[in-house]
C-alpha cells in the first residue's frame, strides 16, 4: 500500500529518523519517499551479486562496485540531501572514479542496479538516472531472479535490451551476462567465459 503525507509531522519524522529503515529512504527533489525494508533473500542477492562483480569485473578493470550508495546529480552536490536517490549497486567504472565523493556520488556511474521488490519504486527512479546520463540500467527481480537490462538511447530514454539466442542478457559496457534459472535464481558469468560462471544467491 502507497500513502502520501502533504506534510509529514516532526514527530514522525524524528521516529523514522532514528528508525533502522531510514538508511533507504530516499529524497527526490525535496520529497522524502520510504521505500520497504528489503527482506533476506533481497539482501543475499544484492550481497552475493556485489561479490561477482567486485571480484570479476571491479578489480580487474580498476573501477569499484558500491553498495546502497547515496546517489546525487552535479548540479545538486551543495545540497546532495535534497535529491537523491539509492540504487542497490553501483558500477563505477575507472574514468568515472571523480564522482565517488565518499558519503555520495555526484554524477553517473556506469550501472546501476535496481533488486526489485513488490510495490517499490523501481522504474520512477529511471528518469533521474536518464537525466544523469547513467549509460545502463540493470533491474533484477527479487522473487524470480528476472534480470532486464537497460541502454541508454540517444533521446535520454532506455530501451530494454532483448535476450540473445544462447539464451544470456548481455551488458554491453561491462560484458556481465544473466539467465535465469529454472529454480528462480540468477546465473552471472563474464562475457562467455563459463571459468567465471556462478548461480545467486548462492544460498
């Protein structure tokens, strides 16, 4: 269920404030929106996929993959606590490692990842990462483990990307393939090299 609230009473914000849930809230553009807490199998799944591409892709290329990162434009990074929002995973590639600011990014990562649960706010979030020229978008289904990923077109607009006839979804900037599993979990390799093949959640 969705609510909103013209005005959000001090005391409930001071409760929510010093909630455990408050580390996902998000702020778009002055307006505080709290998603659900992620329950433990989106949790394994972000966790064990951050693990894949730290050690596979990260490293190797000399970029990072960051974890519930406060995400913010340029234009707003005097002020980044006004307009932001928080992805599931960031991939910083090594010419883009300028935006990494510590306690947020200001400006585009290379990928970004949505774990989307039931009701959450997933898709809305795709016109603020247009407008930061985020070249990827990757959405990956919680319950099924259903990954979509999303270019960047030349109208600031993502085009989702079709599976190929091996049956893998196929990043074009980081070369990080996906299929799902019949068992609902996510099969992860770098680009046909089966060396680097893992099924997540590993759990």
């Amino acid at each position: 269920m969705q609510a909103v609230i013209a005005n959000m009473p001090p005391k409930w914000l001071a409760e929510r404030t010093n909630s455990e849930a408050a580390q996902w809230d998000e702020m778009w553009n002055g307006v505080l929106h709290m998603p659900p807490m992620p329950n433990g199998m989106h949790q394994d799944l972000v966790g064990d996929l951050r693990d894949f591409i730290k050690f596979h892709w990260a490293r190797p290329s000399g970029g990072l993959v960051r974890h519930e990162v406060n995400l913010t434009t340029p234009e707003d990074e005097a002020q980044w606590t006004l307009n932001y929002r928080i992805p599931d995973l960031v991939l910083v590639s090594s010419d883009r490692l300028h935006i990494d600011k510590n306690e947020y990014m200001a400006g585009a990562p290379l990928v970004v990842v949505e774990v989307r649960s039931p009701g959450d706010e997933t898709y809305e979030k795709f016109p603020f990462y247009a407008g930061l020229g985020v070249p990827e978008v990757w959405v990956i289904d919680r319950d099924t483990c259903s990954p979509e990923i999303h270019v960047l077109g030349a109208e600031r607009t993502y085009q989702s990307l079709a599976m190929g006839q091996d049956g893998w979804l196929a990043s074009p900037n980081t070369a990080i393939q996906f299929r799902q599993t019949i068992a609902a979990k996510l099969l992860v390799r770098l680009g046909t090299d089966d060396t680097t093949l893992e099924e997540i959640p590993t759990l």
